[in-house]
C-alpha cells in the first residue's frame, strides 16, 4: 500500500511534465514563435535565443473584408547570441518607421506572418493561439 502511495505522486509529475512544451528549436530558416515563447539552439559555434515578447498593433484588414491598405502587424522581439541580448521590434509589412527584417549580430531575421489572420477566429484571439512566423539567416 504504502508503495502504491509513493508512485501516485510520481506518476502525476511524470505525466505533467510530459505534457508541458518546450521552447522552439531554433534553427537557420523559418520557425514559429508563440506569444510570449523563445526559440533556443544553436547555429555553427553560436548559442542563440530569440523570444517573441509582445504584440504591439495589428492593423491587418480583416479576411472578407474591402480595406484600402492591407494592414501591417507590428511585434517586439529580443534576440541573444552567445550571452549578447538586443530587443527590437518588427512588421508584417513596412509600417512607419519599422522594417519587416533587421539585421542583428550577424543574422538577419524577417517577419514573415502573424497568425491567426484577422476575421478567421472569432475575437479576442487568445494569447496561446498567436504565433509568429519568424526567418533567420547567418549573415
């Protein structure tokens, strides 16, 4: 009896940690970042984490809808080579001042989309369900 007691607990933190995600393989080329996620691994000799921190503005015309101007989103990311962090933020598209690519430590990283596109789910979109498409290139 007192055997079956001991495995409960561990049964219950093996199952929950099974369930949990983990963060994203970051890789060379394209990957999606979850709100509020980071990508972590390691491309040639350098470790790197990118984080998709925030969603600033979504100004996307909404699926089914007549828009003069198609709309940009705009998000806040941080990116960290090998110990070195620098934030910044992009666009879907040019919006303003901010660019749909920088180049940051020596890798170029692009916004590539945002998902769920505007009218496709019903709103307020959930955090979990927003994602980022990211891509980076060494330079």
């Amino acid at each position: 009896m007192k055997l079956f007691l001991y495995l409960i607990p561990v049964a219950v933190v093996v199952m929950a940690h099974s369930c949990s995600k983990k963060d994203v393989k970051l890789r060379e080329g394209t990957i999606e970042l979850a709100l509020r996620k980071c990508g972590n691994g390691d491309i040639g000799s350098d470790n790197l984490r990118l984080c998709f921190d925030s969603l600033i503005a979504d100004s996307r015309c909404p699926a089914n809808a007549i828009c003069v101007w198609a709309g940009s989103a705009l998000a806040h990311f941080s990116f960290t080579k090998n110990g070195e962090s620098t934030s910044f933020n992009l666009a879907t598209l040019k919006y303003g001042s901010y660019n749909k690519d920088t180049v940051l430590l020596g890798y170029k990283i692009e916004f590539v989309n945002l998902s769920p596109y505007p009218g496709t789910v019903p709103a307020p979109v959930p955090a979990d369900k927003i994602k980022a498409e990211i891509k980076i290139t060494k330079q």
